[in-house]
C-alpha cells in the first residue's frame, strides 16, 4: 500500500488511518458537545469495522462504486479531524451554533457511509467485479448490470443516483425480458424506497414513476407491483395532484395495473383518486387521459365504487373524452361508460343529455378508424332498451351506421339493429 501520507494514496488507507486517529487520540480530548461525539464515535467504529473489511476481501478492488464511496469518505474524515480540533480548544472559535449544527452535519454523512458500504458489501456487485469472467449470455449480463444500478440507486450523491436512474430506464426500456430480469434481481422495493426518499428531487420521483409505469406494463410482473401494497399507490396518486404532464402519464399508466386489485381499487376511489383522474381525462395530455380513463375503467368493475364514479360527475366527463379523445381513451371511456349504465343515475343522465348518445352514435362511423367498433355497440346495446334514448340513436343515424356494421360482422351489431328496428316498427303503431 501507499503511504497515507502521499497525494496519491488509496482512499481505503487514508481513512482507516484517520479513523484510528480520530477514535484513539482525537475524540478523547475534546471539551465540547462531548455527546454527540460519543454517537460520531459509535458511528466511526462501525466506519473502521467496515474498512477493515473491504480491505481484507477485496485488496485489489478498482470497481468504481467502490472508488467513488471510499473517497467521499476519506473527505469526510478529513473534514471530522478539522472539527474535532475545534472541538478540543476551550473556546469555540466559529461559535456554539455553528459548531453543533456543523458536528450534526458530519454525524449525517457518516450515517449515511456506513449505510452505503452495508448496502455496497451486501449487494454482491464486488464479488462480481472480483471474479469477472468473459460471457456471451446476454441475461447474465443484465442480471450484473442490473444488479449494479440497483446498488447505485441506494448509495452516493443525488446526481450519482439520478445517472444511475437513467441508466435503469434505458435498460428496461430495451425490451420486456431486462424488465423481467430487474425484477427478478429486486428493482421493485428499491423504486418504492425511492420514491419514499424525501432528499429525492420531483425529477427524480418522476423518472422513479416512469420506472415502476414500464414495469406495470409486463403482464407477468405486475403481481410484484400489486405486492407492494398502499405505500406505492399512495405515492403514484400525489403524482396525479402534483406532477408534470410526464408524471401524471406514467403514474396512470401504473395505476392501470395496479387497479385490478379489488383492495386497490377501494383505496383509490377512498384517498381522492377519482376526481384526480377526472380532471385528467378533462385537461390532460392525449396519452395520461387515455390511461385515466383504463383506471376508471377498472374501477367501474367493482359495484361498490361504481356509485362513486356516478356522484363524481364522471359520466359527463367520460361523453366527453368518448367523442374527442384518441381512440385508446374512446375505448377506455366507453368500457367505464358500460359499466356504470346498471347505475339508474347514468341512464337518467344520458336520457337528459342528448349530446351523449348522439355523441356514442357517431363513434359507429366505419369510416372512423382507430376504435373497435364493438365498444360503442356494446354501450348503445344496454341504453337501447330505453325509450328516450332509442329514439336519439334513431335520429342520429344509428340504423344507417349500425347496418354497415352488420355487414363488417361487428361484434353485437346485428342484435342492436334488430332492436332499433323494432322500436321503429313500435314507433308506427304508437297513440296519436
């Protein structure tokens, strides 16, 4: 090894040397705010213990996780032994308040050093980095890479967990299987403490977001997601009142998975989540009220919160996003919308409001591509059997529409034009 005392001597030898230093000869001397020297002594021992270690197991070491931690810590024992000298003079120089409030500051950093090397030790990356050997699997080396950015997502400066955040999301969105693989190796539990971490900025959150959102959309893992419980949907519903356009899109596109839960649908529409996304699918971008609306959609699936959904307006809104918006949110509106018609409140709204069947009608034009027929069929299929509302649907052009959808053997069009046909017939024998 170096000598410490050169410039250029390795990080691990400098503070093991200012560690014994500090614990053996410095902290014992000092006059002030003897306390919170005793809780830095706890903390530079666990320091020493740790140190020691590494140096034992991994003498040659140049991963630079482990560079980068061993120098920040080498710093920051520097900065102790300037502070413990100024400890150790009878009159506080930088005065009392400064002095506690810098002494707070080094027992954070070192709290945080010794949280770091126990995550580093434990993450498996140095044993990896140490018995490297050439592979030509393309997993196992997503598996190593994804189990080190795991590992710089828990240690080191915000911007070294901001590149490392990244670096995550261009690996997961390569394709599904590196998806599968950081899950595999425990990416979820560490988002979900991200996005619970209060030093993290609302940049960082929103990547965090986008991160769980590409996982929520891997059909197989999303039980992972769902296992996480109220923590994560928690923090994906403060996104909704407080994220930028790109936040909101992929909290939405996360709460889609995770609103099939029963549980999870019930805390949704308990914690405000319902106005939220209605306000999304009014004035959010094209893609955030598309998924908006697949979260209403899944809550509309539970009688208990369907009720909800009615008292909260979301009828009106969802006519209004299933005649104006992309096609996606035109069939997420419409299956929420069908939903909600056993509801004898929806049904009186439509009766009331014309410009919502007409609305429903229109999206019967084969002629408008994107949309699966079969959804606004669906929907005019359970209003149809209403008088009021047959009768808007005949005025609108449903008969012409739907015939064209018979002979394009759209599902349920042949039965929603018999029915429209017959009310035309009842129509010529009604009383004067």
């Amino acid at each position: 090894m170096k000598d410490s005392s050169s410039p250029d001597a390795d990080p691990i030898t400098v503070s093991l040397n200012l560690l014994s230093s500090l614990l053996d000869h410095e902290i014992p001397t000092v006059h002030h705010f003897k306390g919170k020297w005793s809780l830095a002594r706890v903390k530079l021992t666990l320091l020493q213990t740790h140190l020691t270690d590494f140096s034992t197991d991994f003498p040659n070491s140049s991963h630079p996780l482990s560079l980068d931690l061993f120098l920040s810590i080498s710093n920051t024992l520097h900065d102790a032994v300037s502070l413990v000298h100024h400890s150790q003079s009878l009159n506080l120089q930088n005065g009392k308040l400064k002095t506690q409030n810098d002494l707070d500051s080094l027992l954070s950093k070192l709290h945080c050093h010794v949280t770091d090397c126990d995550i580093l030790f434990r993450s498996g990356v140095l044993n990896e980095n140490q018995n490297a050997a050439v592979s030509t699997s393309k997993n196992e080396t997503v598996r190593s890479e994804s189990r080190n950015l795991i590992t710089r997502l828990q240690i080191g400066s915000t911007e070294s967990r901001n590149s490392a955040m990244d670096s995550l999301l261009t690996l997961l969105n390569e394709d599904d299987k590196n998806v599968t693989i950081a899950v595999a190796q425990g990416i979820v539990p560490v988002l979900v403490r991200l996005l619970d971490y209060s030093p993290s900025s609302s940049e960082m959150k929103e990547k965090t977001v986008a991160a769980v959102s590409r996982v929520s959309t891997v059909d197989s893992i999303k039980n992972v997601l769902i296992a996480e419980g109220l923590l994560l949907l928690n923090h994906l519903l403060r996104v909704l009142d407080s994220g930028t356009g790109f936040g909101i899109e992929k909290a939405c596109i996360a709460l889609q998975a995770l609103s099939f839960s029963k549980e999870n649908a019930r805390a949704i529409g308990s914690r405000g989540g319902i106005s939220s996304l209605l306000e999304i699918c009014q004035a959010g971008t094209p893609g955030s009220q598309a998924s908006a609306a697949g979260v209403l959609r899944n809550l509309a699936a539970f009688e208990e919160i369907r009720e909800n959904l009615v008292e909260e307006n979301a009828v009106v809104v969802l006519l209004g996003l299933a005649s104006s918006g992309t096609s996606l949110a035109q069939e997420n509106a419409i299956g929420c919308l069908s939903s909600l018609i056993s509801e004898t409140e929806t049904v009186r709204v439509f009766r009331k409001d014309e410009k919502g069947v007409v609305s429903v009608v229109q999206l019967l034009n084969p002629s408008l591509q994107g949309l699966d027929k079969k959804y606004p069929v669906s929907l005019l299929g359970l209003l149809v059997h209403s008088k009021s509302c047959r009768k808007q649907m005949v005025a609108a052009g449903a008969c012409v529409y739907t015939q064209k959808l018979v002979e394009m053997e759209i599902e349920g069009s042949k039965k929603l034009l018999e029915t429209l046909g017959r009310g035309k017939i009842w129509g010529v024998f009604a009383r004067p």
